[in-house]
C-alpha cells in the first residue's frame, strides 16, 4: 500500500498558519496532542473525518474535487520557447542524466532488498 503523506503536512501547515501549539489544537479538535503529533510525524494517518476535525479546529476547512492531472504541458511549452535553443538543450541533457542517476540508484537499491 502506498504511504500517505499529505495529511502530516496539512495538519502542521493549518496548526502553524493558527498559531496554535499541538496542545491547543488537540484540545481544540478532542484528541490528544499525542495523536496530533503521532499524525504530524507520519507515524499514523488520520481517517478523513479526523483530519477535517482537526483541520476545522485549526480554522480550515477540507475541499476535494477529482479534476484531470495538470501536466503544466502549456507553462513549459512557453517557457521552453523563451530558452535559447542551446540552454534548452544542455537543460535537457542534465534532466536525462539526473533521471538516469536516479534510476540506476533506485535499481541498485532494489536488487540489494532482493
């Protein structure tokens, strides 16, 4: 199962933008700062009526809607267009290696789990 990680951060983005301590927002949303920094860690995931809980008690509010991936296709199509043909490419070779480097690495990694 994937690992979920955006709750942590939206549970601490929410908590700092209110000025609240753990404490005071655990308190706020009936759980225990315990909870509030077990979720803020990654070491438990809240349920989703949870999270807006504790996101309610920080003054926010929880908003989903399914909408297609924005591969941000245009953006780079313009910006690319303003790059030198020359930068473009020597941009494009360092992404290639970095993507290689990363690859091999991830690879390396796996064959040592096996």
């Amino acid at each position: 199962m994937a690992e979920e990680t955006y709750s942590r951060h939206l549970i601490r983005m929410a908590r700092r933008n209110a000025g609240l301590t753990q404490v005071e927002l655990a308190k706020r949303a009936r759980t225990s700062q315990a909870a509030v920094s077990a979720y803020e860690s990654g070491r438990r995931s809240p349920s989703v009526e949870t999270l807006c809980r504790i996101l309610d008690a920080a003054g926010f509010e929880v908003r989903m809607r399914l909408v297609e991936p924005d591969r941000h296709d245009a953006t780079r199509t313009m910006a690319e267009s303003l790059l030198p043909s020359a930068e473009l490419e020597a941009f494009t070779d360092r992404e290639r290696r970095r993507v290689a480097r990363r690859r091999a690495a991830t690879s390396e990694v796996e064959t040592t789990r096996v």
